[in-house]
C-alpha cells in the first residue's frame, strides 16, 4: 500500500527529532529530580490526562477555560508521557512511527471497503 505525502512528512520528521527531545527530557530528569519508577510516571501521566480531561468536560458544560489553562495541562501530559517512556525503556519515535504505519493501513484498507475510519 502506498503511504500518502503527510505520513512520509510526519515520519520523516518524528525520526529527526522526537528522540532528541525525548532523550532532553531523560536527561533534565535523571540530574534535577529524584529517580522515580514507570508506575510512577504511569500514574503521574494519568492524573495529568485527567486533569485536562476536567477542562474540557468544563468547556463541553461552556464554563469558560482560558487557552493557557489547557496549553499547561496538555505539556504535563508530555511531560509525563515522555518521562514514562524513558523509565520502560520506550523509544517515542519508533513506537509513534510503527503505529502509524498499522493506522495507515487500516484506513487504507477501510477506504477500499468504502467505510468510514
């Protein structure tokens, strides 16, 4: 199956720097902050997940949020994201791109059965 231009664009650039930023968040951590387990980092990412995910079932209730609310909570969530990563040994890069590519498949195959992905 043949990859569209935005999967290759997307690809190319997750492989030039997402592991340079993943490893920067390894190494800030390691030397300014205490060691701490991937159960941690899992946890840690889930508390951040659901503090965003209060946010927007606040605007979804049309409360007002303002945008660098929900900018600050969408970093924690990479934050945590990449911390737990590195504590499980997970290359973000290689992970992202393998998935990618079975979406793409599966959209793909979803088109040529005409449905809807």
């Amino acid at each position: 199956m043949m990859k569209p231009k935005e999967l290759d664009t997307l690809l190319d650039s997750m492989n030039k720097g997402f592991e340079t930023i993943q490893n920067g968040f390894d190494e800030y951590q390691k030397s300014c902050f205490t060691e701490r387990s991937g159960e941690f980092f899992c946890l840690e990412l889930n508390g951040e997940a659901g503090e965003l995910a209060n946010l927007e079932k606040k605007l979804w209730k049309g409360k007002i949020i303002a945008h660098e609310e929900l900018a600050d909570e969408a970093a924690d969530v990479f934050i945590a994201l990449c911390n737990y990563a590195n504590a499980r040994s997970i290359n973000l890069s290689e992970a992202i791109c393998k998935k990618l590519m079975r979406i793409e498949e599966r959209r793909q195959e979803s088109e040529k059965n005409n449905e809807v992905y």
